[in-house]
C-alpha cells in the first residue's frame, strides 16, 4: 500500500481522536478490554497473545481486524497451543491480510490488535460463547476497525494495485446557457460510496454487520482507494475532508443516543414517535433487514452474529428480547415478511422468528391507528447458555388468544405461482408470502389476524395483517408452527366472522378454553382482571373461525 494512503488513514484516525467527541464516547458503561489480544511489539518480525488482565493497561488502545476467511486454512488458537503463542508468533506463519493488518496498526501506533481466529480458542465452546458474547464490548471500544472489504479470504491481503487516477475529481464544466446564473458546474458520482463497497465481499458476511456498525472508527481498504467511516463523518480519498452532500448515505455507526437524535428523519416505530425507544427499534429491524441478506458459514449462528446488536438496542429500550424479537413491540414484529425465504432442517429459532429462516426480511411501517386483535400471555425462550441470553436459542414459543381462520390457499391465476387465500366472495382474497414451501395451493391453513391499519386515519378501507400457521404435528389440539404472512382486505375477516365493523374486532371478548396455558391461567385472567374487549361475539357467528387461547412454536 502507498505512503499517501497511510498517510491519509493516519490523518482521519487523528483527527477523530482528537476532534470527534461523539467517536469517543463508550457505547458500553465500562471500556472492558477484550479477554486477549496480540501485542505489536517494536520487533516487526513477531507478535505476542496477551491477556489483558495480566499485561495490558486498561485505557490502550487497540485496533481490530474484520476479514472473510474463507476456505483455506489458516493459524487458529487453540488449547494446545495457547502458551506458545504468548511467547511470541511469527508473522511469516500468519495469512497476507493479517501481516497487513497488524502493518496498519503498527504505522498508525496503535499497540495492539484483536483478530478473532487468534484471540478467541477456537478449539473450545465453552471460550467461543464466552467471547462472541462479548463482541459489544471488544468492537465498541475498539479504537479502528481494519476491514478487508473486498479481499475473499484471509490470503489476499488488504491492499490493490491501484490507477491513480481513480482518484481524480472530474473537472468543473462551464455551461453555454444564456442567462444562468452559475455557469460552473461540478460532476459527482453519487453512488461513490456504495460502489466502493458494493464490490467487497466482506459485507456479505453475518458477523461483520455488527461488527462495522458497533466500531466507532472503520478503515475499509478497497479496489480503488481507502474509506473513511466513524460516527461523525465518512470519507474517501477522493473526497478526503468528507463526502459531498449529493454523495452521502445513511450511516451505519450506531450512536450513544442523544436529544438531537429525536429530530433526525422518519422512524417506523410507535406510531412515527420520535422516542429514544422508537429511534432504538427502527435501527434493530433496519439492521435485521440489512443482515437478513448477509451469508453465515455457520447456520448455527443465527442470532449469535446480532448478539451485540441486541444488547446495544437492549441498553436503550430495557426491553426483554425473545429470538430477535422484542416484547413491548412483539404483535408488530411476528409480521415480517420473508421474501424466497427458506427454513433449514436443523433447528435454530421457533417458526414466528425471522431467524428461523434464511433469505430477505422486511418488517412492517407501524401506523399511529394500527389496532391490535391478538392477545399475547406469555412469550418463552430457552437460551442454549445461562450466561449469553442473546445468542443462540434451543426452544421457544409464544401463548396467546386471538381469532384463528381455517381457509385453503388458492394460486391467483392459472400460470401464476402466487398463492392467495380466496373465499366465495369475489372481494375476500389477500396475498400470501409463505416462509418455505411446506405448503401446496389447495391444503388448508390457519389465519391468524393480528392488526388492523388504514393508510390514512380517515380512510375507510381497512386492511388486516396476519400470520398463517399450520397444526403442529405430533401435537396436542391447539399447538401451531407459522408458516407464513398475508395482508388480507377488512372483508375477508368479516365475512368470516360477521363483523360490521373491522374496529370491532379491537373488542372480542375471548372465551377462557386456554391451551398450553399453567392451572392458574384457565379462567381467562391476566393479573386478576377479566380480559374483556367489550365485544361479546355470539357463537353463531363463529363460522370457520376459532376465538380461543393456542400456543405457537
């Protein structure tokens, strides 16, 4: 890599430190050291593992390195070998990108450097849970995050051979209008940012989501040039004082919370509220959304690769978290949509959990009028360790009472592979988007309702969100899996219960036939109280649908 590109690196990694307050300020309530890291002592033939409890001083900084590994084998710690590498390792034993990476460290004076194959055992779970339980902690105080963004494998190295002239501002062109009032124009390549970044892919990596948005300072090394992230600014070296308005993106640094947050943009969350709370959950299913299309060498891994996410959103909201979903706003978040999704055999996360699928997931905008049809009793899940509750998970489910629909899916037109539910009535049909095809048109489902919204307060056309399940199998009556989502028009819900108004679905009074549900539970009561919607349905009007209590897995 050039001296000039050093150089600059060296220029923002000052002038954050120096500048940035927003950058140095721990999103943790400790600055913790990580457990281990690798010493950059002066000798530049040999590195050393630490532990930080025993050598280094608690305010050093460190550096990390964010890399694919790709397929090859490199030098992992293990139990065996744990001694020796506190001796001393060889750079001549480790992969090109960490030779680079600990070169990058070196030059900009940082003493040490965290890379996860030689700082974490590899060779031990019990050390594996330990520590990717505390990656908020080991990226978020980190001091720069080294990313080989475009290189496939840890042999590739960090840096390119580059054209200098990709760095090279287009000419101001001079305008022939008559009558302009600025005749000088200026040429930006407005997608500068994600067109450097678009070609790595280590951005296609689970676990680097979190680990680029929870470090305060990034360092992407990439084709053409270097870039520039921290809290407060991204830049390039084509534009190195920081990008052009035109050029900007939304940023991906998570942030201590502030007032000033409150006035940034449009969020999803509460009804558009612009609350701390609602600012933390529009990042969580932003996040989710981003991660979603991401790839995970272990499946496994599925929730252990947002851990750190979920404890920072945790921190702002002091919500409960239950499988990548969060309590307070549990209704609303069962409705995301996966998009060809497809669910593993092996089991990771319930069926109601986007982590029980792979492939895009969206979540949905929460309206201000949004009224809800669902009454959740009680959500449950067994995390696989007692000391790392957002990580992976071994069981879960949810118990609530709702209206449950049996109706059969139905293929749009003939050519179509678009399921749809139909009933007899020609306006009573809504889309379909399942999770994985474990389901055939013309097999019967069960439609959940969840939630009630209209585009606009005032307006008359209601439409109802809700999920499809499925009987599970094996099991008592009662006991569903999901399998699915639909949006479904207001009279497709009325006409299956012979409601006038879809506001009236808001106030279903639940008869009290709980299932799955402890003794002191039968008698349809939450905290003492009768759970009452001041709505008493008559039973005739029940048709194919179900008012009751049933627990889904």
């Amino acid at each position: 890599m050039s001296d000039a590109a050093l150089a600059q690196a060296s220029k923002w990694y000052r002038e954050c430190l120096l500048k940035h307050t927003t950058c140095a300020t721990s999103l943790t309530s400790k600055c913790l050291m990580p457990t281990r890291l690798l010493r950059i002592d002066e000798d530049e033939k040999y590195v050393r593992l630490v532990v930080t409890k025993e050598e280094v001083v608690q305010d050093s900084h460190y550096s990390t390195l964010s890399h694919c590994w790709g397929n090859s084998d490199i030098l992992k710690l293990t139990v065996s070998n744990l001694e020796s590498f506190k001796a001393g390792i060889s750079l001549e034993r480790l992969p090109k990108t960490f030779i680079e990476a600990i070169f990058v460290a070196r030059k900009l004076s940082i003493p040490y450097i965290w890379i996860d194959s030689l700082c974490i055992i590899q060779d031990s779970v019990d050390d594996w849970q330990t520590e990717s339980a505390s990656m908020e902690d080991v990226y978020g105080n980190s001091g720069l995050n080294i990313m080989a963004t475009v290189s496939k494998n840890s042999h590739e190295g960090l840096s390119r051979s580059r054209d200098p002239k990709m760095l090279e501002l287009c000419p101001a062109v001079q305008s022939k209008w008559e009558g302009a009032e600025n005749d000088l124009f200026h040429i930006f390549n407005e997608s500068i940012w994600s067109d450097r970044l678009r070609s790595g892919p280590l951005l296609q990596r689970g676990w680097v989501l979190q680990e680029r948005v929870l470090s305060p300072r990034s360092l992407h090394f990439c084709d053409s040039e270097l870039l520039w992230e921290c809290r407060e600014m991204d830049s390039c070296e084509t534009y190195p004082a920081g990008l052009p308005e035109v050029c900007k993106q939304e940023s991906f640094k998570v942030r201590p919370l502030s007032g000033s947050d409150l006035y940034e943009g449009r969020y999803l969350i509460d009804g558009a509220e612009k609350t701390m709370k609602g600012i933390a959950y529009d990042r969580w299913v932003r996040w989710i959304a981003i991660y979603s299309k991401t790839h995970l060498t272990k499946d496994s891994d599925k929730l252990a690769a947002v851990s750190a996410l979920a404890k920072c959103t945790r921190a702002v909201s002091d919500d409960v978290y239950v499988a990548g979903l969060w309590r307070s706003m549990f209704a609303d978040q069962l409705l995301w949509r996966g998009m060809s999704t497809s669910r593993p055999k092996d089991y990771r996360a319930p069926t109601w959990s986007w982590a029980s699928v792979d492939g895009f997931v969206i979540f949905p905008f929460i309206f201000p009028n949004n009224k809800y049809h669902i009454e959740i009793d009680e959500v449950r899940v067994t995390p696989v360790s007692s000391v790392y509750d957002t990580g992976s998970i071994s069981d879960g489910y949810f118990r609530a009472r709702g209206l449950l629909i049996r109706d059969t899916l139905f293929k749009y037109k003939r050519s179509s592979n678009v399921p749809f539910l139909a009933r007899k009535a020609k306006d009573t049909f809504m889309t379909v988007n399942l999770d994985a095809p474990v389901v055939q048109c013309g097999e019967e489902v069960i439609v959940l309702p969840i939630l009630t919204y209209s585009y606009e307060p005032d307006n008359e056309n209601h439409w109802f969100d809700a999920l499809l399940l499925q009987e599970r199998a094996m099991s008592p009556n009662g006991f569903y899996t999901r399998i699915g989502y639909a949006r479904l028009l207001y009279s497709y819900v009325k006409n299956e219960v012979g409601l006038d108004h879809p506001q009236n679905l808001s106030k279903l009074k639940f008869p009290g036939n709980h299932v799955g549900s402890s003794s002191e539970s039968n008698n349809s009561t939450q905290n003492g109280k009768d759970v009452d919607f001041d709505f008493e349905l008559d039973e005739s009007l029940y048709l194919e649908g179900s008012l009751g209590s049933f627990v889904v897995y």
